[in-house]
C-alpha cells in the first residue's frame, strides 16, 4: 500500500523529544496532514472519536499504560477502524507480544535525535511520500500465532497478577479450562514454562515513566 495523496496522519509518542522529530520529519512532506501529536492513548482515542485518520504512529505504551494495555487498546483499535493503517514505532523487543496488536507494520525505535531520525526515514525513506510503502507483508515476519480474543483476556489478567483460581472465578469457568488456556498462550508465545511466563507478565504489566528501558528480555 502506499501512502496516499493528503495522508491524515496522528502520533501517539510519551517521549517528546520521539515526537517533535517525527512531526518535523512528516511536515517536510507537502502531502502529508497532521492532525495531531499525543502523549497518551487516552487523547489518541478522543481524536480518533473526533476525526478521519488514515495513519496511526503508535508507541506501546504511555506514562499511565503497561505494555500488556497498550497492545490491547491498539488491538481494539484496529478492529474497530480497520482502514486505518497502524504503525507501531517502538523500542520495546517484545515481538511475541508486539504481533498480538494486529499493526500493519511495525518499526524499532531509536533513542536520541540522530537515532530518531535513523529510525523515521527507515518509515519514510523517499523523497516523495508517494514512493514510500509499508512492509509488502503488512507486519514483521514473526514466527508467533495470534491469540484468539478469549486467550488475550486471560492473558490481559495474568499480566496484572491474577491466579489461575482468581481468573476462573471472574470468568465464571473451571480451574481446569484456564490452566489449559494458560498452556496454549505460552505454546503461542513460545513461552517455555512457568517460570518464564511469570517473568514474562512481570515485564509486560508494568507501568512506565519517562524514559523506559530500551529493551525487555
């Protein structure tokens, strides 16, 4: 796909520095609208209520957010305005998780103003806006399956410390279904075990401030 003539285009970005480079980068492009540059994905939702985008440039998270809700508001996103185009632009290597959102594309963040810019033109690497497409394959070529939309709520509730007995409860459900659900998230995820998938959650679930880490492992 490639961009088309008046693109309307938001930025979701908490790291200001991210954003006032991205915005410069996308104003040197005639074709290019941007109808607004936000810190949170609150103020993301209320434009998007508000007015017709055709792209989204999304973080992962913001100063309020985890990973783990930000992905599902970004999942959510896309399900419910499927003709926008997604493009997450972030510095959290979790892929497992980061295909969980559906994005059409998705593009690893620099830190810092040369690395920023690095990372912009890899998005927009033409001289001409018309040129430039997104990934042919529409999204990173990661070797995960996507998580049905039952298993990404029971995952959702594992991320914020829930017991398997505790996520049975509030499903209404049997021990036994959500132990097993449990099992198929990390075989999607390529989780090895327990362990792992408590460490996993951990990282997943927090909150960030200002200046996250630039990788999760």
């Amino acid at each position: 796909m490639a961009w088309k003539r008046r693109e309307k285009v938001a930025i979701m970005e908490p790291l200001s520095m991210v954003s006032d480079v991205m915005s410069q980068i996308l104003r040197e492009e005639s074709d290019i609208i941007i109808e607004g540059t936000l810190s949170n994905f609150i103020s993301l939702k209320s434009l998007l209520e508000l007015r017709k985008l055709d792209v989204v440039f999304s973080e992962v998270y913001d100063v309020n957010t985890s990973i783990i809700e930000g992905l599902d508001f970004l999942r959510k996103l896309k399900a419910q305005f499927p003709a926008i185009d997604m493009i997450i632009h972030t510095e959290i290597e979790i892929p497992a998780l980061l295909i969980q959102s559906n994005a059409d594309a998705i593009y690893m963040k620099q830190l810092g103003v040369e690395g920023c810019r690095a990372s912009a033109a890899q998005i927009l690497n033409a001289t001409s806006m018309v040129s430039v497409l997104f990934y042919e394959d529409r999204k990173l070529r990661y070797d995960f399956e996507i998580l049905s939309d039952y298993e990404w709520e029971v995952l959702i509730m594992f991320s914020q410390q829930m017991s398997i007995t505790e996520i049975a409860t509030k499903m209404k459900t049997q021990y036994r279904r959500i132990s097993r659900v449990k099992h198929i998230i990390m075989d999607k995820l390529k989780v090895s075990n327990n362990v792992a998938f408590s460490q996993f959650m951990a990282l997943a679930g927090s909150k960030f401030g200002e200046y996250p880490p630039v990788s999760l492992k």
